[in-house]
C-alpha cells in the first residue's frame, strides 16, 4: 500500500452496522510512500496507523 499526504484512508468496519472510518493522511513514515500514517480522522482524533487488509486509500481529489 502506498500513499501521499492529503489523501484519504478508509477503514473498513469490522462488524455490521458500524460505519467505516475516514482520514486525511498527515505524514507518510514509511520509505516511498508505505505505512505508516499519521492520520486525522473524520472525529478530530489523529493516530499512527498500520493499515490492515481492510483498508484503502483513495488516491483521487475530494468532491467536496
């Protein structure tokens, strides 16, 4: 998984009926673009990240 500063990373959720998690990625860690992320998700809270096979990035601009 690669990614750059300012995309998104969606988490999918583990259990039915809970919504997936979203967030910019602050930092890239990693050589060439690869985990970790330090990402602030949608609920103000920021973390380093490991993402997991149920993750993705969304490497495409915002609608917003």
């Amino acid at each position: 998984m690669q990614a750059k500063v300012g995309e998104m990373l969606i988490l999918k959720a583990n259990h039915v009926g809970e919504p997936n998690r979203e967030g910019e990625i602050l930092e890239v860690r990693g050589s060439d673009g690869t985990p970790p992320f330090l990402v602030r998700f949608d609920d103000g809270h920021e973390g380093l990240v490991f993402p997991g096979p149920d993750a993705v990035v969304h490497h495409g601009k915002s609608t917003d």
